[in-house]
C-alpha cells in the first residue's frame, strides 16, 4: 500500500526552485531514504509532508490525506524530527518529554505509559532528571526522537538525525529506527550518509533539487560497485543532459 504520494510536486523560495517536479510513493511500512548533498532538497520534501510548507506545485498526500486540504488529520498521522530539534536546554529529560505531552493533549495514566515506553525504548528512563543542555549529542537525538512519538505517529520523518553524532550513537539510532519499522512504523529519513543510505528499503537519489532515481540501494550497488559510485554516476548523467 503506497501511504505518501508526491505526484509533480515543486517547491519556490521566490525565485528558486528548491524542488523539481517530484513525483514518487512510499511503500507502507518502509524504510524510505532520501540521499544528497546539501542543498538537495531533502529537508525542503520533508518539510512539506509534515505541513510546515506549502507545495508551490503539484499534489502530496500522507495517508489518503492531502497535505494542504487535511492539515490536522496529516498533522496527527506524522511524527518530524528536524534535523536541529528544539529541546529546552534548562529543563530535564522527564519534563521535556512532558512538554510535547501537553503539546497533544495526552494526560491520566496514558501519561505515565507513554513516559515509560518511549523513554525507555530509547534508554533514557536513567537520565531522567538530567538537563538538556548536559546530555551528549547522541541523547539529544534519542529525546528528539522519543518526543516526536508521543501521538503514536504512523509515519515518521527524520531529518538528519545522526548528523553530527558519534559512531556508537549512530548505530544506537538505527537499532532504535529497526525496531520502530518491526512495529509497523514507515520512515522516511534524509541522510547524507552513504552506509545510513544501505540500510534503507529504498533510496530516492536527489541533487539540486531534482529526483535522479527512486531504487533499492542494492540495485545502485550492483550497477555500479558501490552507492557512492552509483551517485556519481547518477549526477553525471544529469549534468550531461543539461
């Protein structure tokens, strides 16, 4: 069951075009990258399937939702962790977490079984009562990620989110991201690294704005040796047609 569908979606910033006519679907249940550079796009897609922008052209739907005519319900059915998540750096883990809980109205008990799953999904139950501002790197991104499931989102939208992260950090995150994909969740995750880019169900190759190609990383690998290579290629053939 295709559950995101771009159909010819464009995106302006007043006279640039920070997206070309994107059209492509995302598989229910999967991992879905989006591979580039800076300045790709991968952001700008995100942002648009989580509302926070509006397409300049073109038709988006997350889950039988349009993004512009079903805001509220596209709100309720995604989960955004953008690539620079806005903790309170003076308040704890628990209080946090607590925030966005009020931020969705979630109270009662459900309040505490919520605390307890993702908190603890993610490892962060013991840090509890530790500052924002004094957790590593790599615990900001879990908080991040722990908060942006507090409404049970189906659909997942990650922005980068082990740039900057040490190694073991990052492979803590995809530990947490495989259980979430076993749990039914589809993701869909902006990564400009290449062996984040493998795991992935599959890739939606972008540069400068435009799709290059939608394929299973193993496809690209098996073409060209490598995904770096495959890219490569990908972009030089792009260049060769302008």
């Amino acid at each position: 069951m295709k559950i995101v569908v771009l159909e010819n979606c464009s995106l302006f910033y007043g006279a640039i075009e920070a997206l070309k006519e994107i059209s492509f679907a995302v598989e229910e249940g999967e991992i879905f990258g989006l591979v580039g550079s800076d300045g790709a796009g991968k952001s700008s897609l995100l942002r648009l399937l989580a509302t926070m922008l509006r397409p300049s052209a073109g038709k988006i739907t997350v889950a039988g939702w349009d993004v512009i005519t079903n805001k509220k319900e596209v709100k309720s059915t995604v989960g955004y962790m953008p690539q620079k998540f806005a903790l309170y750096n003076d308040l704890t883990v628990e209080e946090n977490f607590a925030f966005f809980l009020d931020v969705f109205g979630i109270g009662g008990k459900e309040r505490k079984k919520k605390m307890e799953k993702y908190l603890g999904f993610s490892g962060l139950l013991p840090f509890c009562h530790r500052r924002a501002k004094d957790l590593s790197g790599g615990m900001k991104q879990k908080l991040g990620l722990a908060c942006a499931l507090v409404h049970e989102p189906q659909i997942l939208l990650l922005d980068e989110p082990t740039c900057g992260v040490d190694p073991v950090s990052r492979q803590e995150f995809w530990e947490l991201i495989m259980g979430m994909k076993e749990e039914g969740k589809t993701i869909i995750i902006a990564t400009s690294y290449l062996e984040e880019g493998e795991r992935c169900n599959r890739l939606a190759i972008m540069h400068e704005g435009a799709l290059l190609a939608v394929s299973k990383p193993e496809y690209i690998i098996a073409s060209a040796g490598s995904l770096e290579e495959g890219i490569v290629r990908l972009i030089e053939q792009k260049m060769g047609h302008e």
